[in-house]
C-alpha cells in the first residue's frame, strides 16, 4: 500500500507538470488530461491504477480517463496531456497485452505528452524495475528524439 501511495502522490506531481493544451475557462490552470491505460489479470495493477487516478483527480485540475489497454483508442492517446501506463509484471518484463499497446501507438503524432509507469509484482526482486523501463524505453527512444 505504501508503493500505491508513493505512485498517487508521483501522479499528482505529474499533473502540475504536464502541457496543458486546452483553453482555460475563467481564473486558473488548464485542466491536464490523464491516460491511465493499464492491464490487470488478477485485478492488483487495476487497483494500482485506481489510486493513481485518485491520486491525480487529487491535483484539482485533472481530468483523468482510466481504460484497459485493448480499451484505448487512437483519439484517447492523442487527447491526452500525460499517458501513464500499468502492467503486472512476467519475468521481469510488462504484459503482452500491454507491450501490443505500446507497439501500435502512434508516435509520430505524438508530441508534448508527459509519461509515466507503474507496475505491481509478486515479491521483491520480481522485476519491477526492468518491467518499469521496458514500458518507458519505446517512448524515450521515440519521443525524445531531437532531430526536425
């Protein structure tokens, strides 16, 4: 539980940090977008990503959209100000279903987007933190790319 708070509290971080596209509506901030996508075969990463959600509504200016990865669609990820996705973790790598996810996003429409990841595993040592940077690299490698 302590891990889920830390990532609800990351979340809310996150959320004063995120590009805010859309048009504020009288005094104070845009409100940021959110995509948590996540897949959960037990139901632990779809708790996870609950209080991730809560924990990014929690910031005041988030409005935050919470689907399972078969779930999203092209127009979610493009509508979205920060994408943070959620996987259990199989021998130290995410999901398939969620490594399906990330292989037909498309990158080359996305832009100004803040990401984020989190996992859940069965016991320390399981291969969280590999799990974590095998979901962040595809997007490191393609969407910090500093060329025109």
């Amino acid at each position: 539980m302590k891990f889920v708070t830390m990532m609800a509290l990351r979340c809310g971080l996150l959320c004063a940090a995120a590009p805010a596209h859309s048009q504020a509506v009288g005094p104070g901030p845009a409100p940021v977008r959110i995509l948590i996508a996540y897949a959960s075969a037990t139901g632990h990463t779809e708790q996870m990503a609950k209080a991730v959600a809560e924990g990014a509504k929690q910031a005041g200016t988030a409005n935050v959209t919470l689907k399972r990865v078969a779930d999203v669609s092209e127009a979610d990820l493009l509508g979205a100000d920060a994408i943070i996705v959620g996987s259990p973790v199989y021998n130290g790598g995410m999901a398939a279903t969620v490594k399906a996810f990330i292989d037909r996003w498309p990158f080359e429409k996305l832009h100004d987007k803040v990401g984020a990841a989190f996992v859940t595993g069965g016991g320390l040592s399981s291969g969280e933190e590999l799990a974590q940077m095998s979901i962040l690299s595809p997007r490191a490698t393609r969407l910090c790319n500093l060329s025109d």
